[in-house]
C-alpha cells in the first residue's frame, strides 16, 4: 500500500472506521478480516505526528466491540512494531495500492506467565525452532502470523519472534478459556515444537524500543472507547428523559447527574489521552512510560467511573434487554485489567517523584 494511501487512511481513520462499522460485515468474514481487507487497519504509527488519530482510530472500534478492538489493537501493534524494527521489510500483501485480497491478521504475544514460557535454538541459516508454550494469546484461533517473545537456551531474552501460524508443529489449545467478558478474543494458549520461525531484531530490542510505551498507551485509547460507548447509551436515555413529559421528574433528576458525572470523567480522560499523544509525537524516540503510565491509569479509573453511574442511573434493564450495552459492560472490566492496577500507581509515582514538578495549568 502506497504512503500516501497510508497517510489518507490514517488522516480519516476513526471517520472510515465509523462508517464502516455502522454497514455490517458479510456474513462469511469476522469483523477483523473485514478491517484488514479493505485497508482499515493501516493507521499512523506511534510517535510519527499523528498519534492522536491512531488512537481515535482505536477508540471508535472499541466504542463499538471490545473483543473486537482487542484484536484489532493487537493487530496493528504488531504492525507497528515490525514497521519500527525492520523498517525496510514488508509484511503484508503490497502489491494493490486499494483493498487487500486476503486478510493478513496478525496477534502480539508477549506474556511471560507462569508455566508459559517459550524457548528457541537458533540455526546457521538464521531462523530459529520454538519450543514450549506461551499463554494468553489473543486471536490464536484465527490469527495468520504472530510476534511472540521467546528465551534461548541460556535464558537470554526476551527475543522477539516472528513466526507463521501455520507452520508445522503448532498447537492451539482453547479448553482452558473460560471467559465470559472478552470471550471472543480468545486468549488461550498455544504450544510449539519444532517450529521454524525468525527473529525480529535482536534480544531484548522489543522492550527497549520507544514503541513499547508508546503502545501501551494506545490500549488506553480501547478502553476510552468501551466507557464511550456505555456513555452513549446513557445519554440517549437523559435525551429520551427530557422528550418524555410523563418521565418521574426524580428519575430523570439522578439520570442528569450520572451524565455529568459520566461527562467530567470522559472529558478528563480524553484530555489525558491528547496530551500524551501530542508529547509522544514531540518526543518519538524518548521513554514515553510515564506519559503511557497515566493515560492508563486515567483510562482505567474513567472506564470505571462509567461503568458505575451508567449501570446506577439506568438500573437492571440495559444489562438484561439491551444485548449491546450488556456485552461492553460485562467486557470492560476484564479489559481493564491488563491495567496492572496499584502496581501501576506506584511505578507512575516513582516516576513522578524522580522528574521534576508537572503541575502546572
């Protein structure tokens, strides 16, 4: 796909994508293989001038599908990362200046859980043999390529990985996904052995680049988009309230006030989430972990906050008659935790403490 395409889409993104989202998908394809076909997934990368309308791209896909927008984010953070690690390669179908015959989807596998561990033999002709498992792989079940990171036989790691899903000598195992929220992003677990791969960049390049930071602030951007979207639906209430003269005057009283409180929270959360992009679009190569620090946090408490006065002002009927606002309330919270909560609180206020004073109007 030719740049200026890439700049088009990515100048429109979040407007294309709600356009899109709003038709429908043919009924043979997922949602995801629809965005990847027809170029929707070409954003801005990170730090490049236009973090803002990557990010609002994400938003709007997570305002309509969190499972979704899981998939999707990860789809285009491993993009992202092969454009900032091998800049001079191509991992995608080329050879169209329009829509993309195949989807090409790809997944970012960089937990380290416990029992999860994957390790590599390097050969003379430069790829690698994966050993061992790696757990909670989002889109593992659909997902053509993956970026995973992996430990050689000394413990020297993490390398990143790049490795077909179909390849020889794989094996997805979904038995032990439970999930109710996020179902459909499946995160389950895969196992290799004996499976040929590459190495992208050399070891420990995946956590020391600037993309690192830069993409996990982009998650935030998700989770915006899942609190908007349960903020929508409370507002079409207070809207409904004040066309509906028979409306209990108390009901629409504390409905009003759980949009304002709804509106405070979303306001401060998207003036986070500008500010970050635009000091990460000044400052593309430096350690964006306190800017991505905090648009987290801040994202994580406004998801919260949503959550909690949409589901107070409109009581038990959205959850139960409204399939839509039922699913993005029960997928929120499991979103969120990829936040690592008070952990995350305390590396921020390292991090505060140890610059000088921000606090400025």
């Amino acid at each position: 796909m030719n740049d200026e395409l890439v700049d088009a889409i990515g100048t429109h993104a979040a407007a294309r994508l709600t356009d899109r989202l709003s038709q429908g998908k043919p009924a043979e394809l997922q949602w995801l293989d629809v965005l990847i076909t027809e170029g929707l997934d070409q954003l801005p990368l990170p730090g490049g001038g236009a973090t803002l309308s990557r990010w609002q791209a994400l938003a709007v896909v997570g305002a309509f599908d969190l499972s979704l927008a899981k998939l999707y984010e990860g789809h285009t953070d491993a993009l992202a990362i092969l454009a900032e690690l091998t800049p001079t390669a191509s991992w995608h179908d080329s050879s169209a200046d329009g829509p993309r015959k195949e989807p090409d989807s790809w997944g970012v596998w960089a937990a380290e859980a416990p029992g999860g561990r994957t390790t590599f033999v390097s050969h003379d002709d430069g790829t690698v043999l994966l050993h061992g498992a790696k757990f909670w792989c989002s889109g593992a079940l659909t997902a053509k390529h993956a970026l995973l990171t992996a430990w050689d036989e000394e413990g020297t790691g993490p390398q990143l990985i790049r490795v077909n899903l179909r390849a020889p000598g794989i094996t997805v195992d979904a038995s032990k996904w439970r999930a109710i929220g996020m179902a459909h992003s499946a995160s389950v677990n895969v196992f290799f052995e004996n499976t040929r791969a590459q190495r992208v960049g050399t070891p420990g390049d995946y956590l020391r680049r600037p993309g690192f930071w830069q993409g996990g602030a982009g998650i935030a951007a998700c989770w915006f988009g899942g609190a908007l979207g349960l903020a929508r639906v409370l507002r079409k209430a207070v809207i409904k309230d004040a066309q509906n003269a028979a409306a209990s005057g108390a009901a629409t009283l504390l409905r009003a006030i759980a949009l304002g409180q709804v509106d405070l929270a979303l306001r401060a959360t998207a003036a986070v989430l500008r500010e970050a992009a635009e000091w990460i679009d000044r400052n593309p190569l430096a350690d964006a972990s306190e800017v991505a620090l905090r648009a987290r946090l801040s994202a994580e408490q406004c998801a919260k906050s949503v959550l909690d006065a949409a589901g107070r002002a409109l009581g038990a009927t959205p959850f139960c008659l409204d399939e839509k606002f039922a699913q993005a309330a029960t997928d929120l919270p499991v979103f969120i935790r990829q936040s690592h909560a008070e952990r995350d609180l305390a590396a921020l206020g390292e991090r505060v403490a140890a610059a000088p004073e921000g606090w400025v109007l």
